[in-house]
C-alpha cells in the first residue's frame, strides 16, 4: 500500500502566520519593492522563500534579525562632514 503525500508538505517553511509577503515587508522595512529586491540581490536584505508557483515571502524571523541589525541610518549620515565632503565634490 502506498501513502500519498500532500504536496508542499515536506518543504522546510515556517507557517504561513510567520511569513511575510511583499506588501508586508515594504510596511516593515519602509523599503521600496525595487530597494528590497536589490539588496537581495546584493546579498544586504534576508533571501524570499518560494511558496508556489508565483509567490514568495520572508520569514519574519529573518526580517526580525534584518531590523534589529541594520544601521539606524543610511551609512553616508553616520558622519556629517562625510557627506557634506561628498555633496561638495560633486557639484
């Protein structure tokens, strides 16, 4: 006798409570779709998992983790006279 098993069911995700989806994550993070899906790419923001065909979403532990360790502010701001330096330079 064979046993049927449900598909998806052996895929190592968290529930689906625990998981974020794109509109979701941008509320979080106060990110834009096209920032998020850079910096995945870039490896700076937590990986999507895949959970069908056309979907994916994030574990919020990871988005937790991504918060709780990123900058408070953007890197060019931790030193004014760095980006004061920068803003001169380019003009």
């Amino acid at each position: 006798m064979t046993t049927q098993r449900k598909v998806g069911t052996d895929l190592p995700h968290a529930p689906a409570s625990r998981m974020a989806r794109l509109p979701q994550v941008i509320e979080m993070v106060g990110l834009s779709r096209t920032t998020i899906l850079r910096l995945v790419h870039e490896g700076r923001f937590p990986s999507p998992i895949k959970v069908g065909m056309r979907a994916i979403a994030w574990r919020l532990s990871d988005l937790e983790t991504y918060l709780a360790e990123r900058p408070k502010t953007h890197p060019c701001l931790s030193n004014p006279q760095e980006a004061a330096a920068g803003d001169r330079q380019e003009g």
